[in-house]
C-alpha cells in the first residue's frame, strides 16, 4: 500500500484554506449586500462563492479518486 502522494496529486493545504477563507468572505459580503439593498451586488458575491464551492468540491472529489 502506497500512502505517499505529491503535493501536486493532492493539492497544497494552502490552496484549500485559501478557498474557504474566500467562501466565507464572499458569503459575508452578500449577506451585508443584500441586507443594505445591494441585491445585484451581492448576488455577485453569491455567485462567486458558489463557483468557489464547486472549485472546493472538484478538488475534493480529485483527492477522493487518487
């Protein structure tokens, strides 16, 4: 049984922390958009973190196959 994986297989822990930290502030700036009547802005910021979400899962899923 191999348990070694690169860092380039696996993804850098870095990137990941960096992508939730991202998810969170997005999620924080549409909520305070939206609360003040900048519906289309923060619909933006949604959409963003949705996207990163998925960039989350997609790696997630990648690691989970190796």
């Amino acid at each position: 049984m191999n348990t070694h994986h690169s860092d380039r297989n696996t993804g850098s822990p870095t990137v990941t922390t960096l992508l939730w930290t991202a998810i969170a502030v997005c999620a924080g700036i549409n909520t305070g958009l939206s609360m003040t009547g900048h519906v289309a802005f923060g619909a933006i910021a949604g959409i963003v973190a949705v996207v990163l979400l998925v960039a989350v899962g997609v790696r997630n899923l990648r690691h989970r196959r190796q």
